[in-house]
C-alpha cells in the first residue's frame, strides 16, 4: 500500500491547530483531533500553496505573556 501522505494524484485538505501550525492531510482519512481544515478539498500542490501563503511564522503560538 502506498503512503497516503505521498500521493500526488489524491486530493488533500489544509489543517491548522489551535498553536497556528499547518498540516497538509490526505482527503479520506478522519481528520485528527484538534486540527480544522481551513482550506481543501483540492490537489496537494494547491493545498500546499495555501498553507506556503499563510504560514508565515512557524513557532507555534504561545500564551501571551502575564
């Protein structure tokens, strides 16, 4: 069985989490807990340049200071 995650033929979704990280997610498989799609149903290289567009700061978001 191929990897799923590898497939350029295969649709994917865009997910981001709660911390503002992104993720590219094969169309199909459950959508784990935590993440929402923000953008998808669509080819893996749109996907891509969704998340390419709007991740522009990869730390993950923190707690704002007290």
């Amino acid at each position: 069985m191929a990897n799923p995650f590898d497939d350029p033929e295969r649709a994917y979704l865009a997910l981001r989490n709660d911390a503002g990280q992104y993720s590219l997610w094969p169309l199909g498989l459950d959508v784990p807990p935590g993440w929402a799609i923000v953008f998808g149903q669509s080819s893996r290289r749109e996907c891509l340049e969704f998340v390419e567009a709007n991740w522009t700061d990869l730390s993950p978001l923190s707690e704002p200071a007290r």
